[in-house]
C-alpha cells in the first residue's frame, strides 16, 4: 500500500498556489492592507465572493482589489500575469461574525483575460487536488 501510494503523491502537488490579496474601498478610500484577512471563498465569471474584514465595505460600495502572486511559477515571466487589479460593486454583505463579512462583489473594471486566466489556474489547482484524493480514497 505505501509503494502505491507514493506512486500517486508528487512534490510539485503540494505547491501551494497561493496569493496575496489588498484592497481599497473606493467609496470611503479605506485601505484594506493585506495584514487584515482577505480570503477568496469562489470565483465567478466576472466576480468574486470574499472574506473580508468588517471594514473593507458594505452593501453598494465600490472596491479595487489587488491579487500578487506570492509564488510565481517559472512558467510565468510577464509582469501582468504576476499581479492584477479588479473593481467591483459590492452586491452581496453577509456578517459572519463582529470583525468579518463575507460578500459578493461584481466586477465593473477588469482585464477579462487575466480574470479567465486566474480562474482556470485555480480550477486546475482544485482538478489536481481532487484527483490525488480519488486515488487514495480507491
């Protein structure tokens, strides 16, 4: 069994793809530093849900969000493809407790193609994941 299953498990598949994320509320121009808890819960086509810090919105108001790539893989060598910028209405605000919201936000300035590029990254990411828990689960 334990032959078999290092025959599954690769190094590189536990590379975290991870990411650092900032913001500013454009409406209030409060800055969200990355210091504070931003996390990506799911990706849309044009948008994104988050959790974030009470502070970072609410309900109609617009947000700029910075995602930097901690890692960069060495197939990425263009300074766009390591970091980019949306805007977004906030169209969605759920409390999640008294320093955290989880919302929705609506992409109204984006670059389409890096967007698509990001979401295909991290759906590819979670096929890998997926399929090395398949295989230890059979």
């Amino acid at each position: 069994m334990s032959d078999k299953i290092n025959s599954w498990i690769r190094a590189k598949d536990f590379i975290e793809t991870s990411f650092r994320i900032t913001g500013e509320n454009v409406t209030t121009k409060v800055p969200v530093k990355s210091a504070e808890v931003i996390e990506i819960v799911e990706l849309h086509d044009s948008g994104v849900v988050l959790k974030v810090p009470k502070i970072a919105g609410a309900l109609g108001h617009l947000l700029l969000i910075h995602i930097m790539r901690k890692q960069v893989p060495a197939h990425i060598t263009d300074d766009l493809e390591r970091e980019f910028s949306v805007t977004g209405k906030i169209v969605k605000a759920e409390a999640l407790d008294a320093q955290t919201s989880l919302i929705e936000l609506q992409f109204y300035q984006f670059n389409e193609i890096q967007w698509k590029s990001f979401v295909e990254e991290c759906a590819k990411r979670q096929d890998s994941v997926d399929k090395i828990v398949r295989q230890i689960q059979e």
